[in-house]
C-alpha cells in the first residue's frame, strides 16, 4: 500500500486517541471507537500484505477491539429503541 493509506490510516487513529486525552470524546463514543477501527483496520491489512507479523497481530487486535465496541454500542441502542405500537388486542 502506498505510504499515504498508512498516514491516513495512523492519523484517524491518532485524532481518536488526541480528541480521548483532551476530554472531547470518551472511549466508547462511536466516532472514538469508528476512527480507531478504520484506521487500525487500514494499518493491519498493510501490515498483512508486507508480512508484519507483529505490526498485524497490534493493529487486527486494535480493529476487532473497535469493531467489538461499536457492535454492543449498536445492540445497547437497539435494545433500549422503544418499540412501535402494537396494534389493539380484540375483545373477546
């Protein structure tokens, strides 16, 4: 991959990471856990094509770690989503 995926991929990690310690997103904020899943993502399948065995190992545990994050952020909203209306039962 050419060096400028990797930038963009080490930089969305980075901005995760400087907007976390400045105290403007927490560590499970979706915009947190989605920048650091694109970026380690980015950064494990280039580690995978030039065989960074460690670099890979890092950057997919990072990813699937984000990814794992995002998932139960979305069940925990599906899940307090209140549901649509059902519909009248009928007298008996």
């Amino acid at each position: 991959m050419p060096m400028s995926v990797q930038i963009v991929g080490s930089a969305a990690i980075l901005v995760a990471f400087v907007l976390s310690q400045m105290g403007k997103v927490s560590n499970n904020n979706p915009w947190y856990l989605l920048l650091n899943a694109f970026g380690s993502a980015i950064l494990a399948v280039d580690a995978l094509l030039k065989q960074q065995w460690g670099f890979l190992l890092l950057e997919g545990t990072w990813a699937i770690v984000a990814i794992a994050g995002l998932i139960t952020l979305l069940v925990r909203k599906l899940r307090t989503t209140p549901n649509s209306p059902t519909p009248p039962q009928a007298a008996n």
